[in-house]
C-alpha cells in the first residue's frame, strides 16, 4: 500500500520545466577586456624576457644574479 501511496503523490505534482534567472552582463565585457589586455601584455613581457637564452634556461643560481640579468633584459627590450 505504501507503493501506491508514494506513487499518486508523485504523479500528483505537476513539474513544469524551468531555466534560471538570465543573467545581463552589464560591465562584465569592459572588465573581461581589460583584464585580458592585462594579461596579454604580462604574456608579452615574459616571451620578450625568455628570448634571451640567459633568462629561459636560468644559467645564474643566485636569485640576485638572475633578477639583475632580468632588470638588464627588461631595459634592453624597452629602450629598442
């Protein structure tokens, strides 16, 4: 009896389908823009720093002398 009772109440429902809210989006383009325009130039900086065989393959094993060739690399890219 309990089968048949938990069966009339299930069919009992009426589901109708749903979707979620839409969401607008307002704003979130000129932040998605400006954060990947940050993010590309960042990957920029790095691929300019790695042409430098020095830098890619870190042949400096202090982290002084490795962050000195890398302000020197940094000044070379941005004055050419």
């Amino acid at each position: 009896m309990t089968a048949t009772r938990s069966a009339t109440r299930s069919s009992a429902r009426v589901l109708s389908p749903t979707s979620p809210p839409r969401r607008t989006g307002v704003g979130k383009a000129a932040s998605r823009a400006r954060f990947t325009r940050g993010r590309n130039a960042v990957e920029r900086m790095f691929c300019r720093l790695k042409d430098y065989r020095r830098i890619a393959t870190r042949y400096d094993k202090l982290a002084t002398n490795f962050l000195g060739a890398i302000y020197l690399v940094a000044a070379v890219t941005w004055w050419l």
